[in-house]
C-alpha cells in the first residue's frame, strides 16, 4: 500500500531520516518505535506530504490492494515480492500529478498533504488536532466531504450533504462516540479527542492510516479502549503505528520496525525485534528479557519522536 525509497531528511549537518527502505503492506498492522530523536515523526511527516525529502521517493499503490498484497522493503531494501522499477529510462521522481506509476505503484514524493490524502493515505498526529467549537459530527462530517468529490462546493449549504453526515456518523459509531455526535468536541476527555482523531482519520475510507502516538496522554481506563480500535481499524485498513507503550507494541503489532539516529536498525516480527542485540541497546534496555520489564511496558526515552 506504501512503500519508500532510499527517503532521506537533512536538516542542515543533521539527518533525520536516513536511507530508509520502507514497505507496509495491504492489511498489515506495523509499529514504528525508537528512542528520542529517531525520526518517526519526520518520517510520518515526508509519508504525508509534510516535508519534502532531501533525496529518495515516496509511493503508493496505484492499484488498491492488489497491487500491494504482501511482502515488505527492509533496510537492506530487499523486497520479497515485487520487481524493482527500472531506474534508467523509468518513471521519472515528481509530485501526484506526474506520470509516475511504474510496477503498480505511483511517485508521490512532492505531492502536497492533500494529493498524499487524496491517493489514501490519513494520518493522526501527536497534538491533539481537531476543531473544538465545532460537533463531534461536524469534525468528521467536513473531513468526510474534503474527501469526496463535494470538497470544493464551500457555498452549497451543509445539509444538503447527507451523504457525508450518513458516513461520519458510522465512523462516530465505529469508534465509540455515536451518542456524543452532537456535542461540541471540546466537551470531550482527552481519551474521547484520540477516537475522534481516529474519526477524522477514516473519513474517505483511506487505504492507509497513519497513527502518531494515539495513547499519548491519554489515562490508564482509556487506553484499552484506544488499542481495541487500532485492533478493529487494522481489520481492514493498512495501519503504520507510532507507540512508546511495548507491550501494546508487542500484542497488537504484525511487524516492528525501529528506527535510531534516523536509520532501520530492525524490521521483522515483534519477538525478533525485541529480542534483537541491537535494539535492546539503543532502545529496549532490558525490556522483556526478565520478569522485570520496564512498569508499564514503556520503554526508555520518554514520549518525543
């Protein structure tokens, strides 16, 4: 569904995403995790639209689910499926409306954030990101619209566009917050701003859902609430997880890829990675090789990207 190439971020003397080869495939649930500083959020950030890299692409499927089913680029780059694009005389690198689809998949590296959402890919954020004054509804109902081919029609009353509160108010069910549709989302818990984020995040039905740490902050009692919906969105969509919380990694996650300094230093089942020397040393530090894990299952390093 996703897939990058050789991605790099510089800023400056500083690189924050290093070389990375990335693939996420069709109905894979994959966590991202890593001390602080390694780059997921930046990585989140060139996948979305965000930045822009300073070297290598970013793309996706240009054939739904079939183009992707299966297998994944890791560091090395090896992918266990698909033939590699021809790389003299192929597809030229450009932005979302190029002509840049080679082997089922499409160039989207200079796509603007609403091209890159437009070619499926949502994402929620860290910050809590939605409008306050406005409904539960209403949040979900205008990202539903931005979505569809009504997105331009700004002067057409609102209520005529049924079919947009018809979806927001399946996902609003979907997610848990049906009977507070019609309050403002300002009245809602942190916990509850997290769904909706969620919320907004599946309006369109995007083929990919990018979530940047959607249990930070959020009490112990809601955060099972919040890991039973990343469980039931990962059914049908393709979820790339940001979360510090291992043993929520460990239990839900298909894959885990870790990033350090900006680089893959592992990629593969949950078990082989935290198991892995490597990644015990610059993240884990112990965790789940004795009895006496980090509390919590947190690992060390605090909850910035």
């Amino acid at each position: 569904m996703l897939r990058t190439r050789g991605l790099t971020k510089r800023f400056g003397g500083l690189t924050a995403v290093d070389d990375v080869d990335f693939r996420l495939g069709s109905g894979e649930l994959c966590s991202l995790i890593g001390p602080n500083g390694a780059g997921k959020t930046t990585f989140f950030d060139l996948l979305t639209g965000t930045l822009t890299p300073t070297e290598g692409r970013v793309e996706v499927a240009a054939g739904g689910e079939s183009a992707a089913a299966g297998g994944s680029v890791t560091s090395e780059g090896s992918d266990t499926t698909d033939a590699e694009p021809a790389t003299d005389g192929g597809a030229t690198v450009g932005g979302a409306g190029n002509d840049t689809t080679t082997d089922g998949w499409e160039d989207v590296t200079d796509a603007a954030p609403h091209e890159t959402a437009a070619m499926g890919v949502h994402r929620s954020y860290q910050i809590t990101n939605v409008f306050p004054n406005s409904t539960v509804l209403e949040n979900v109902r205008v990202a539903a619209q931005a979505a569809g081919p009504d997105a331009a029609t700004a002067w057409r009353n609102a209520g005529q566009l049924d079919r947009y509160r018809e979806e927001a108010a399946s996902i609003l069910a979907r997610v848990g917050l049906g009977e507070r549709a019609h309050e403002p989302a300002s009245a809602l818990s942190h916990g509850a701003k997290r769904k909706l984020e969620v919320a907004v995040a599946l309006a369109g039905d995007p083929d990919v859902l990018l979530l940047d740490e959607p249990n930070a902050g959020v009490s112990s009692e809601s955060v099972d609430e919040i890991v039973t919906l990343i469980e039931d969105v990962a059914r049908d969509h393709a979820v790339l997880l940001v979360e510090h919380n291992m043993d929520i990694v460990m239990n839900v996650s298909d894959r885990v890829v870790v990033l350090n300094q900006g680089a893959v230093i592992a990629d593969g089942p949950p078990a082989a990675v935290r198991d892995d020397e490597t990644v015990q040393r610059a993240y884990l530090g112990g965790y789940g090789q004795d009895d006496d894990s980090p509390s919590g299952g947190n690992a060390p390093g605090g909850e910035a990207s």
